[in-house]
C-alpha cells in the first residue's frame, strides 16, 4: 500500500508539471483604482486521479496589483504547489497588465489582458492574454474568464486554453471573496482568495 502511494504521488506530480495546472485566476474585469494597490491571497486545490488512487494538490497563492491607471492594472503572482508528500514546489513568477473597458458597478464590466513569465506549469516561460467578463448585478455577482497561453519553452510553440468562472462576493467596497472554478489542459482546480484594496 505504501510504494503503490508513493507511486500514485510520483506519477502525479509530473502530470501537474506537464499540465500547467497551477494558477487560479484569481481576477476579475473590476480594477483597483489609480494609486491604489490590493494584496490577493488564496489557494486551488487539484485532485489528480491515477487508476483507483486519488491524490489532492494545493496550490496557495498570492497577488500584488497596481493601479496604474483607474481602469488600468499591474499585477505579479505567485505561489506554491504542495502534493501528498507534503514538499512544497515553487510555481514561478506572472505578472500581467489588465486594461478595463467597460467599468459599469450596477451592470457589468468588461476588460483584456496580456502578461507572461516563468512557470514550471509552462515549461518555462510563456505569454498569456486575458478576457474578463463581470456581472455586478447584485443577485448575480459572477464572473467568467478566458485565458488562451503560449508555451514557449519547447520546440514547436503551443497554444493551450484555461477558462474560470465563480462568485465575486463583496465584503465591502475595499474588500472581497473569489470563489473559482477553473480548467486549465483538461483538468478542474477549485479556489477561494480574499482581495483586499489598501
């Protein structure tokens, strides 16, 4: 039982690493205002499933954005992986810019991205472009976004998709909680952050 766990985790972990699998998202189209920054903490948890064995990854993650602009953001995240064996993994460094077009508190809003950096989930370093879709409406607060990424650390260039979608729930108007789904190379994360804007 013991070597067919340890198995289990040693088959896992490179397929998280081939996968990409390791940011949530953790963003939505609302941006933090010019000369204001927010501090995101969170963590994805990832169950990977080999033969009849189950195995939990987490993914605990933090984000610093600037508000370059009103409707113009900088952000850097970065985080951790931890499998079953309890060693954690470092996820990289990616920073992007995130630029809203549509800013409607009581409709919606709407905003593109375009990033990139180092992750071991991109075999090195790969660029990024975002969608961000809100609906503030108060009985409906959710969100959807879609990330198509560039993988350029191989030989041929790979294009690869990641879309999220969740609950974008306001504690108050600095302050909030991000409940996310996300598929990223055909596996599902689940997440929670609380952003606060300072």
């Amino acid at each position: 039982m013991k070597w067919r766990l340890v198995a289990v985790v040693g088959l896992a972990v490179p397929l998280v690493l081939l996968s990409g699998c390791f940011f949530n998202i953790f963003q939505t189209a609302r941006t933090v205002g010019q000369g204001n920054v927010a501090l995101t903490v969170g963590s994805g948890a990832l169950s990977i499933t080999v033969g009849q064995d189950t195995s939990w990854v987490f993914t605990p993650q933090a984000m610093l954005t600037v508000g370059l602009a009103d409707s113009v953001d900088l952000s850097v995240r970065s985080g951790a992986m931890i499998g079953a064996s309890g060693e954690p993994g470092f996820l990289g460094v990616v920073g992007d810019i995130k630029v809203a077009l549509i800013q409607a508190p009581d409709s919606l809003s709407f905003a593109l991205g375009i990033g990139g950096g180092y992750s071991p989930g991109l075999l090195g370093w790969g660029v990024e472009a975002s969608v961000y879709l809100d609906s503030n409406l108060r009985f409906l607060p959710i969100y959807f976004v879609y990330r198509p990424f560039m993988v350029l650390g191989g030989e041929e260039y790979v294009i690869q998709n990641q879309f999220a979608g969740g609950l974008h729930l306001m504690l108050s108007p600095n302050a909030r909680i991000l409940i996310e789904l996300d598929s990223w190379a055909g596996l599902l994360s689940a997440g929670i952050c609380l952003s606060i804007i300072f």
